[in-house]
C-alpha cells in the first residue's frame, strides 16, 4: 500500500518530487562542503598561530596539543568536503541520468 501514491502520480508530478529531491541534497551536499572548507580554513589559521606566537607573549597554553588538535579538525575538514562533493557529484549523476532518461 506504501507504493499506490507514488504509482498514481503522473509522470509530471514525479518529475517535480524527484526535482525538488535532487534540488535538496544538491543543497546538502553544498552546505556540508563550505562547512567543511571553513573547519579546515579555521585550524589552518589556529596551526598558524600555534607556530608563529611569540613564546614571551604566549598564553601558557601547550602549543605541540594546539597543533595537534588544529591538524585533527584540518582532517575533519577535509574529510567533510571529500564526502560532501561526493553527495553532490552522486546528485549530478542521477539528475544527468533523469535527463537522459526523459530525452
């Protein structure tokens, strides 16, 4: 019974739900790629400061964790973005796939 609604839609309304389908992860997929780019630009920035503060002027913090935990969340990044563009490549693929299925 979960398949009737989906067997009486016509081809235009099934068209229009797996739009806004694809519309939706594409969009998922891009917001979880700059997520992950800004992870990755924010510990870039605090291995940068980890390495260049003056050690007079430091705060008394452990710099080698500081940068151990900075290239952690460099990793996480870019793992992020890694598995976001391929939410979106995957997206591209099967609305490429629609297209030529329709044409």
């Amino acid at each position: 019974m979960v398949f009737v609604p989906i067997l009486c839609l016509n081809y235009r309304q099934l068209a229009i739900e797996v739009s806004a389908l694809i519309n939706s992860v594409l969009s998922t997929g891009l917001q979880g790629v700059q997520s992950g780019v800004s992870t990755a630009q924010r510990a870039a920035e605090d291995i940068v400061q980890a390495t260049t503060t003056d050690p007079q002027t430091a705060s008394g913090g452990d710099s080698l964790a500081d940068i151990t935990e900075a290239a952690v969340s460099l990793k996480v990044g870019e793992q992020q973005v890694q598995a976001s563009a391929a939410v979106v490549k995957t997206a591209d693929e099967v609305l490429g796939t629609l297209l030529d299925t329709k044409a």
